[in-house]
C-alpha cells in the first residue's frame, strides 16, 4: 500500500465506536508493520447522522467514500432512533451507502478458528470442515423493492414489500460467485425458494446458464428452507454460496454460529467502485458502551480491506494470522468466554492483536 491511500472511517452506532477504534488501531499498526501508512478521515452514517445532521446519509458522507479507496464501517441503527419516519431509518445509511456506492457483491466468509472449534454447539468434527464463503447479492431484492407502510385498506390494516431481480444483476454476482469459487473447492450452491418465487425461477434460470461459462465449476441449487438446516446439519459440505439480499442476510447470521460467535465475522462489499468493508453483525445495542464487543469481526474487515482495496496483501495475512494467534492464546472477549481463558474488553482485544503482529 503506498502512503497515498486514504480510508474513510464511519463507527455509526451502537458498538460500532468501539469496534472501528479497535480495528483503526490494529489496521494502522499492520501498515506501519508493513512498510505502509494510510490517512483517513472519520465520517457520520446512521443514527449518529440523524442527530447531528437530521438525516442518516449526509452528502458529504457519500461523497468522501466516493473519493476514498476505501471504507471501514462499524454498523448502524439503535432503539433510540425507532420513532423516525421509515425513510430517515439509521438503516437506511447502509441500504443507501451500499447503493450509492454500486456495491452489489458481499462476501462473508465463514470459518472456524481453531481455538474455538471446541466451543461450537455443534460437534468439533463437523464444525472444523467448515470454510464458506457466502456471496450475497447486495444492491437489487426486497431491501430495495418498493414498499407500502401499514395502513387501513377496506378496515384491515395491511402493509406490502416487492422483491424484484433482473437478469444482469443475477448474472454479474452469480459470475462473481463462479470466479470466487476457483481456486476453492469449485464449488456454488446457488440458494433460492424457486418453488414459489418468481424472482427465485429467473435466479435459478439464469445462475445455470452462467455457469456453463465455467467449466471448472459445479453449480448446484439449494432451496432456502433446506439451506437453512444443512447449514447446521452438514455445513462442510459447503463451498460458495450464492443467494440474494434477504436470503444471505439471514443465512450469514446463521452461519455465523458455527464459528462461535457473531462478533468474528468480517465482510466485504465489492462493486465498480470504493469497497465498504464491515462486521456482519448489527449495532449491537443490548452491549454497547461497555466494553463488551468482539472487534475481531470488524480487525478481520480491515484485513479484508488491506486485501481488496489497499493492495497489501502482506498486511491483511498479517492481521488474520494474528487474529488466530490471539485465540490460540487463550483471549475471549465476553461473547466467547469459558472458565479457563483470559477475558479481555473490546479495546484490549485489539491490543492483544497488535502485539502479535509480525
Ligand atoms: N450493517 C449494519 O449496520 C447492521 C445494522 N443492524 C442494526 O443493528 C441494530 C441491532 O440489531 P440486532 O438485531 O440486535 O442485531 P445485532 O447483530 O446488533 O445483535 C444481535 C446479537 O448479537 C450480539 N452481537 C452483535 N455483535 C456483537 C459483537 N461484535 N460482539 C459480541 N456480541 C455481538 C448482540 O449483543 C446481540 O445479542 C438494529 O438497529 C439493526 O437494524 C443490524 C444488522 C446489520
Ligand atoms: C441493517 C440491514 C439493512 C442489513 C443487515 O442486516 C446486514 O447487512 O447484515
Ligand atoms: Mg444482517
């Protein structure tokens, strides 16, 4: 990464100050470590936005992340801004932060350290041949379909959502996926619920035909309700896996639990443009401020970040190889602590990190 490179930082809500400062710190130190240094600058998103601007995407927000190489964001949303009008939600920075941005692709990786393998609901066995990578279509689907607030229709209250695919948008995040899966197992579940929904048939439809162009390539498709139980059943039977906004959104949360804890997992959010780097998991209200938060899903980010977007692969093998060095010493923030291991705050977690850099 040259000294050129400059990073927008938005922390948003909840224990999104705390992560993003852990994982700055962490990312910094793999820089300097590295040979590399960035600038960046901090910009507002959410409900942080809301009370300082009144609105939850302020222009300028959008406009320095255009410019930046890319972004580190903490996550967004909380109770106390539950009462604003559904357009002004703090959720709808993200919605339009990924939209303004054309990132269409997120890729959460799944896997499982192991350190913690032990610690899964599931049994070491299974859990230890885990390695997923969910591709979630992350620009087009019910999250940005047009929508109707509840109101009264002939005396019964009701309220209406659309999901609409087209057929480039399948076909660039299902190439996305076949590219991904090269140099893995070879192998895409394309996941949808093709047996009731239109948008589903035109997904399967199309996903089968882009993966004729990939001959390396074993394409097969999982309906939704089943994916749901494989993942716990027979998770390691799994190599990409390609599915639509609300889909992987609800997958990935699941997947997560097979590596102990949603706080551990990173993603990336591709496109033509600046990639938008985050945890998977929300704001976190119920543990914000105090200390409590896993930072290592958003340090794994910044990792992806160094990856993606700065060209420093050297820094983000660093920052992984650290991450699973800190758990094979025994550091549990709170959300993966048994007897017998050292809990540590958010801030010392990533502390932990940076002295294992190397
Ligand atoms: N990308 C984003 O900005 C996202 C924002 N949200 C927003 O976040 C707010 C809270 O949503 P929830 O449904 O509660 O989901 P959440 O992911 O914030 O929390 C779910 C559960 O996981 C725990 N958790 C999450 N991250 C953790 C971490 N790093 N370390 C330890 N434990 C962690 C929380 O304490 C909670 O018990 C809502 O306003 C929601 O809309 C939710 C998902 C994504
Ligand atoms: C807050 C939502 C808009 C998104 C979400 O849950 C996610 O991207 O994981
Ligand atoms: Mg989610």
């Amino acid at each position: 990464m040259s000294s050129s490179k400059n990073i927008v930082i938005i922390p948003g809500d909840g224990i999104g100050t705390e992560i993003t400062a852990a994982a700055l710190q962490v990312a910094q130190a793999a820089a300097a470590q590295s040979g590399s240094s960035f600038t960046y600058e901090t910009k507002q998103a959410g409900g942080a936005a809301i009370d300082e601007y009144g609105i939850p995407l302020p222009a300028e927000t959008i406009e320095a992340c255009r410019k930046a190489d890319g972004v580190l964001l903490g996550a967004v949303g909380g109770p106390q801004w539950d009462h604003v009008a559904p357009e002004l939600r703090a959720e709808k920075a993200i919605l339009g932060l990924r939209k303004e941005l054309g990132l269409y692709a997120n890729l959460r990786p799944i896997k499982v350290f192991p350190a913690l393998a032990g610690q899964s609901p599931l049994k070491a066995e299974i859990v230890s041949a885990v390695n997923i990578l969910i591709v979630r279509e992350l620009n087009g689907g019910i999250y940005y379909g047009a929508r109707q607030e509840a109101s009264v229709v002939n005396g019964v209250e009701q309220a209406c959502d659309s999901e609409m695919y087209s057929r480039p948008e399948v076909e660039r995040i299902v190439r996305l996926a076949c590219r991904a899966a090269i140099g893995r197992k070879g192998r895409v579940t394309s996941v949808d619920k093709a047996n009731v929904l239109a948008t589903s048939r035109l997904w399967r439809k199309v996903a089968a035909e882009i993966a004729q162009d990939f001959s390396e390539v074993e394409l097969s498709h999982m309906y939704v309700d089943n994916c749901a139980m494989q993942l716990v059943l027979n998770p390691g039977n799994f190599d990409v896996i390609v599915t639509s906004n609300l889909f992987g959104d609800i997958l990935s949360d699941e997947a997560a639990v097979l590596s102990g804890s949603i706080g551990l997992l990173p993603s990336a959010s591709l496109g033509d443009g600046t990639g938008l780097y985050e945890p998977i998991h929300g704001s976190a209200p119920d543990i914000a401020g105090q200390g409590l938060a896993n930072p290592l899903g958003t340090i794994l980010s910044a990792a992806m970040l160094f990856r993606y977007s700065l060209s420093n692969t050297q820094a983000a093998i660093m920052i992984e190889q650290a991450v699973e060095q800190v758990l094979n010493d025994g550091y549990r923030t709170a959300d993966i602590f048994q007897p017998g291991f050292t809990k540590v705050s958010t801030e010392e977690m990533g502390r932990q990190v940076i002295a294992r850099l190397r």
